[in-house]
C-alpha cells in the first residue's frame, strides 16, 4: 500500500517535471537566440510618404540610383468664377527630377511656368532618427535651392544683370516620427532674392516653416504645410503666409498629392517671398503632385 | 525506497545535462514573389538559427528590416505597410524534426521534415516544411523551402498593388550552423 503510494507520488512528481522540462528547453532555444543576438539600430522609416510634403521638401530623400520624376500642377483660384471654371483655365505646373547619389544625399533640377523658373537642389540628410543601439531622437536634413528668372525684365530700359535673375533657398529640415501614425516637421528658410521690387524690400528673408503627416490608413496621409514669414521684411507686395493641406495617396512606384493651397508657386522660394492668396478671401488653389521612381543606378 | 529517490535524482540531473547546440547568426532566408507584372526577391542574411542536436529541436528569429530588396522603396513598402516593422519586428520559428531519433545525418544531405510554430507580423500559424540535414565535422547544414500565404499572417496587400504582389510567397533558408 505505501509502495503504492510512494509510487503515485512519484509518478505525479516526475510527470509535470518532465513535461515542464521539455518546455523550458524549447523556450530556451529561442530565449537563447535573442540573448546572443547583438543589439541593433533601429531606423526610422516613411517618415513621410514623398520627398515633398505638399509643395515644400520633407526629409526624405531618394535612395541610391534612384530617380524621381514629378509632376507638379496648380489649377487658378477657386474665386475665380465660372468664366474660368473656377480656377481650371489657369494652370501653373512644375516639372521636377531627383536623383539619389546615395541614400542620403540627393540631386534635382526643376522647371516652373510660375515665372519661367528654373531651379536645382542640392539636399543632404545629415541625421537619422533611430532607436536600439544607437538612439537618435530626429532625422535632419539641409537643402540649399538655386532658382533662375528667366522671363522677361520689368524694366527694360535700365542696365539688368544676369545675377539679378537669380534666387537662392536655405533650409533646416528637421523631423520627427511619433509612432507609426504622426510625424512632424519644423523647417527654419531663408530665401534671398538678387533683384528685390523695391528697394524698401529685404533681399533676405526669413520664414518658419512647420509641417504634419498623419497616417489614415497604410496608402493614405493627411500632411499639413504652413510657412510663417516673419515681419518687417517685405513691403512693396502684400504678402501672406502659405498654408497648405493635402493627401497623399500611394501606389507602389507612384505617390499621388492632392491638395489646397493659398501659395501658386511651388518651390520655397515662391512658398515664403511670393505667396498673395488669402484662405478667407477664397484665393485657393487646387492642385496635385504626381510622383514616380524609377530605379536607374545600382543600389 | 532508496531506488526510487536514486531514479528521481538522476531523472533530474539527466534533464539538466547541456544538450550539445548548433547555432548561426548569419543564417540566410531569402523570398520570392512572381506575378506576371513583377518579379520581387529580398534577402536576409543576418537570420539566427539554433538547433539541438539531441532532440531534433529548433529555433530560428530574423530581424523584418535586415531583408534586403533590389528597391529602395519596396522595402519601405514591406517594411512599413506589409509585414510593419516597427510593431513587429521580429519573426520566429520553433519547431522540431520529425523522427529525429531514427535519422541518420552524415556529409550526404539527409532528408528532413520540420514541424514547428512560424510567427510573422504577430501571427502564428503551424506550419511542416520539408528540407535536407548534413553534418561535416562541427558544422550542421540544413537547407529547406516552404510557401507562405500572406493571408494567412493578416497582411494586408491594398488593391493598387494586388497584381504586382504573389498571393504565396515561396521562402528558402539556408542554415550553417557551428558548433556551441
């Protein structure tokens, strides 16, 4: 009876141990994995969705041999009226290319009907927001714009410069991602101008930039765009400051940008020191960017 | 009595005793997707692998971002909309050789069937996979392939990119494992 008993006992002891065991060594093996594996870096990723937000550049930048063709429209305001289909007669478009150097450092060269102008861009990501091994809170990007005039003089009559078709952008892009749904950017401009209307006027100006992205769904975001221009800089034109909303739509090597704004240009240079429309007045302009990958270089 | 406490004692100690180990860290999975529109591959050879080479037992993590595409923004597009990274990510593998007692392994390729647990984008499903073992002095190779439906892990392929993405995912791995 006790051999019995002891017998059960042993039985019940042995059992679960066994079974615990086994259990424990199959957890161990990948507990074991994970304990070897060295700690990685983390970089963040699709911050936003295209290299421009709405009509200004985001951080992101084209990978290696990659090359970016845009197009860029804005229709005319929607007060317009009806002679002019609310705005579709008078459209402005952009033609854009970007190239990748390397990941982080980008080429483009672009062509706006606002002004004949054309423009080239050097744009370097300097920084990286990243977590693991490495932490890093913000990802930072610096672009440097050149832009050429090249429609007629106002003033015929004096003696007109080459150099005084010319315009340059600076700016600080820095941006962080919260999560996988909302990212913000803040974005420090100066535009300088060559050739200002009036000599009242600042030949340099500065503007602050800020910029939201949030996530609707895995294809779809919501991007907010304002510039502040920031007083006392420009006197003979009534300037405003840029607003801009839009989505952006992907499909695959494509990202479609739908959007509203009260800025006609579509460059910084026109964003900060060209922007008339007022939102309240109704001068806003409907518009999309079309943008397409292509991979050309090797990675 | 005194048996029994002798039996129990070495029931313990035998279930203590190390198990000799195999491991990887450089362990390769690489994947393909074929429709007629596009061809997609991306590899990963940063997989860590682990097999117990008494019991057959195995376990296998890789990293989601250390695959490696032909395009840039195809592996942001895996990355953040398909399998998304940034919440999970990791993918495992446990599981065991079947009949792993009865196999013998040599430097001829032997083979093998493994049933294990897969996870993928916080999804596991059981899954049998069939493949080769080989050993040659303190190195174990073992080579196997297996499809994978996207479905079956909820990841979600949206319509505009339906035909450029294969419903089955075929999956090779490639596991040299040393000694431990």
């Amino acid at each position: 009876m006790k051999k019995i008993f002891l017998l059960a006992l042993v039985f019940w002891l042995i059992i679960p141990l066994h079974s615990i065991a086994q259990e424990e060594e199959e957890e161990d093996l990948l507990g074991m994995l994970e304990d070897s594996q060295d700690p990685v870096t983390n970089y963040t990723i699709a911050t936003f969705k295209n290299t421009k937000l709405v009509s200004g550049n985001s951080i992101e930048t084209n990978g290696k041999g990659v090359l970016q063709f845009m197009i860029q429209h804005r229709f005319g305001t929607l007060n317009s009226g009806w002679r002019d289909l609310w705005g579709l007669d008078n459209a402005t478009i952009r033609l854009g290319l970007e190239y990748g150097l390397t990941d982080h450092l980008n080429i483009g060269f672009g062509r706006s009907s606002f002004q004949k102008t054309y423009d080239g861009m050097v744009k370097w990501r300097f920084l990286r927001q990243k977590s693991g091994a490495e932490n890093f809170p913000f990802t930072a990007t610096a672009i440097s714009s050149i832009y050429l005039n090249s429609s007629e003089f106002a003033d015929m009559e004096r003696e007109n410069y080459f150099t005084s078709r010319l315009s340059y952008h600076h700016a600080l892009l820095l941006a962080k991602k919260f999560g996988d749904k909302f990212s913000l950017q803040l974005m420090p401009t100066i535009v300088h101008t060559n050739l200002v209307p009036e000599t009242i006027d600042q030949n340099t100006i500065f503007a602050m930039g800020a910029g939201t992205s949030i996530k609707l769904t895995g294809s779809v975001r919501l991007n907010l765009e304002y510039y502040y221009l920031l007083p006392d800089q420009v006197f003979s034109q009534d300037l405003t400051n840029s607003l801009s909303i839009g989505f952006d739509i992907e499909t695959g090597g494509h990202v479609f940008q739908l959007h509203v704004t009260n800025s006609r240009g579509m460059t910084e240079q026109f964003l900060v020191g060209n922007t008339t429309g007022s939102w309240d007045d109704g001068d806003i302009f409907f518009g999309f960017n079309i943008s397409r990958v292509f991979n050309i270089g090797e990675k | 009595m005194k048996n029994l406490k002798f039996v129990l004692i070495l029931f313990i100690i035998g279930n203590t005793v190390q198990a000799q180990k195999y491991m990887t860290q450089n362990g390769t999975i690489s994947f393909f997707s074929s429709t007629p529109v596009e061809d997609i591959e991306a590899v990963n050879n940063q997989v860590s692998a682990v097999l117990n080479a008494e019991s057959g037992q195995i376990a296998s993590v890789l990293l989601l971002k250390a695959f490696n595409f032909e395009k840039a923004l195809m592996q942001e597009h895996f990355n953040e909309k398909y399998v998304e990274s940034e919440k999970f990510p990791k993918s495992t593998f446990k599981g065991e050789i079947l009949d792993y007692e009865n196999l013998t392994v040599g430097e001829s390729p032997t083979n093998v069937t493994i049933k294990g647990k897969l996870t993928i984008h916080g999804v596991t499903q059981e899954i049998e996979v069939q493949g080769t073992l080989s050993s040659k002095q303190s190195v174990m190779n073992l080579i196997f392939d297996f499809d994978v439906d996207v479905a079956d892990y909820d990841i979600e392929i949206p319509g505009p990119v339906k035909e450029k993405i294969a419903k089955t995912i075929k999956v090779k791995a490639n596991f040299t494992m040393n000694k431990v």
